[in-house]
C-alpha cells in the first residue's frame, strides 16, 4: 500500500511527458576495418604447398570498409532533450590488391597495395539531439 501510495505521489509531484525522454545523442567515432589486414603483404615472394611467404612490402588488406563518424541513441541523460533520428549515412568500400610501382627514370619496381573504390555497401543511421518543446499545463 505505501509503495503505491509513493508511486502516485511521484507522478502527480514531477509530471513526466513522452515526448521528452531526457535524452541526448552519444557521439561514435569514424572508423576503417581492414579485411584480411595481416594475412596479405605486397613484397617479394614465395609461395610453397599454399603457403605464401612474402617480405619487404607493405601488408595489404583485401578490402577496407568505411563507417563515417555518427550518433545514436544510448541513453545518455540530458535534461530537456530527445534523441531523433537524422539521416542515413553511407557505409563505402574498397578492393585493395598488391600492384608493382615503376619508380621513373631508375628501372627499380617496388611492391605496393593500392585500393580501388566498389562503391556504397550500405547505410547506417544518425540522430541528433533536439530540444525538447515547453510542457504545456
């Protein structure tokens, strides 16, 4: 019974309203993922029973993956505010594959990983943090 009692005297003492959830954005960096980063490097080689072994080049992933820095909704506390959706924002990606690069005017050629755009592989979303409209009485 005094539990009830206190529930009510709550509600009736700080007025809440759905649409203002007390809410606000939380920021997620920008990030790259490299697929297969350590597994491929561009250099000079061998490859035996399957097996590659190469050395003296840069390692280069089979793709690299985009996802720009955005917002979402967390939960993170902010009096007055509400977290909203925004926009789509586009995930894009690359093929990367180990190339041979002439150095001009030496006859040298270096090994070196160089990444060619495919394009949007998807979207993600973003919010924002909104003021949240006066209570009316």
């Amino acid at each position: 019974m005094t539990t009830a009692l206190l529930m009510i005297f709550s509600l009736l003492t700080f007025p809440t309203d759905e649409r203002c959830p007390n809410e606000r954005a939380s920021e997620v960096d920008a990030r790259i993922d490299e697929v297969n980063a350590s597994e491929r490097r561009c250099g000079l080689g061998i490859q035996i029973f399957g097996l590659s072994l190469s050395a003296f080049g840069p390692l280069c992933p089979t793709e690299r993956i985009y996802y720009p820095a955005h917002q979402t909704c967390q939960g993170a506390a902010a009096m007055g505010s509400r977290c909203d959706f925004e926009k789509t924002m586009p995930i894009e990606y690359e093929s990367c594959d180990c190339v041979t690069a002439t150095l001009l005017g030496t006859g040298l050629a270096l090994p070196d990983c160089e990444c060619e755009s495919r394009g949007i592989l998807g979207e993600l979303e973003d919010f924002a943090t909104r003021s949240c409209p006066p209570l009316s009485n």
